[in-house]
C-alpha cells in the first residue's frame, strides 16, 4: 500500500432518542460524510494500476538491482480528488421497540431496526462501486422476568445487494511481454465479492437464573 500526501474528512452526525410513550421507544441516527484524497501521487509500472487511474506521467523509474542496460521508465499516477474507499456519502439507522405488559408478569415486544448506506468505493482508484443498500428488519417476542423468545425476520425485503468484495491479480490471465524492450508482464484484475445473508427467519429463546 501507498500512503496518501494528505486527505480530508468533513463529517456531521445526528443521533436522536425519543421515548413519547411508557414502553415506546424511537432512536434515529444520520451520518453525512464528505471524503477526498487532496494529494495522493506516487509512482508505479503496473499497467492494471495505470489503467484504473486513468492518467500517466512518465519518469524515469527507480534503478534496479543489478542495473539495467536499458532505460527504465514508470508512471506517476494521480489519485488526487478521489474519495476515500469504504465511506458511504451518508448513512442512517433507524428503530423503534414497543413493549406492552400482558397479564401477571409478562409482555410482549414489538421491534423495527432499518440501516441505509450510499454508494461506497471498494478502492482508492474509486473504478469500482458497491451500490447503496437499505436492511429491515422485524422482531416479535414474548418477555418475562426469567426469560424470554423472540421471533425475527432479518433482511425483511430479501435485499441481495453486495456490500463487500476486493479486487486481486487474475493470474490465469498473466501474459508475458518481451518485444519491444524492456520486458514485462500484465494482468487482469479479478473480483471476489460476498453475497448478503438472504431473508432469514427464526426464535432466539434466552433464560436468567
């Protein structure tokens, strides 16, 4: 990895808890992220690297060891104004839990939970993207005060957007190039990405002693 010259992040968050009624209870969190990278060059001969960041000043590369009979050239590629990988733009988390007494002891719950995120960079070179998703997610339990079960729905609306992935050298695709000089080699980049739990339900049952 390349350490970038410098970058900045400007930020505001947003978090509100209200409970209007006995048992009721409501919380929102909003965050708003802008993100870019105000100086990052450096320099490289890798053509899958040249080719994500889309430009190329050639100078003359770092010796090599045992010297080369031939000149040497590499790229300096400019990353500068690229937003920073992994950063969404803004995100929210939403939720809302009721509890209601029942007879004796018992109550019963009722829950929401939402998250959203935006668009997100899987690297510096920002050439590939992972899509803006939102979750819900639904519980339903009976309480007392020795335990308690609690049926859920997870990714209520079966989202199969991709959250998560990175990109590796696809090396079946490595050609070797020898003419004209000097030699060297390229590479196709690959992605591997994780594929989101589909909607999922189920009781979880816990005891106190």
């Amino acid at each position: 990895p390349v350490n970038a010259g410098s970058a900045h992040v400007l930020g505001m968050e947003l978090e509100l808890n209200w409970q209007p009624l006995d048992g009721l209870l409501l919380n929102l969190g909003y965050t708003q992220l802008d993100t870019e990278y105000d100086q990052f060059v450096q320099d490289t001969r890798s053509a899958s690297n040249i080719a994500r960041a889309g430009n190329c000043a050639v100078v003359p590369a770092a010796p090599l060891n045992p010297p080369s009979p031939t000149p040497q050239f590499a790229c300096t590629i400019d990353l500068s104004g690229k937003r920073l990988e992994g950063a969404p733009t803004s995100s929210l988390l939403a939720g809302l839990s009721y509890v209601a007494p029942l007879e004796g002891e018992l109550s019963v719950l009722y829950g929401l939970q939402s998250t959203y995120q935006s668009k997100r960079y899987q690297s510096e070179f920002n050439d590939l993207a992972f899509d803006a998703f939102w979750l819900l997610n639904f519980n339903l339990g009976l309480l007392s005060d020795s335990w308690e079960v609690i049926a859920y729905m997870d990714n209520a609306t079966d989202d199969d957007t991709i959250k998560s992935g990175f990109t590796a050298p696809d090396f079946d695709s490595f050609s070797f190039i020898s003419n004209p000089p000097p030699s060297t080699f390229v590479t196709t980049n690959m992605g591997f990405y994780s594929l989101p739990d589909p909607r999922t339900v189920g009781i979880r049952a816990s005891f106190r002693f």
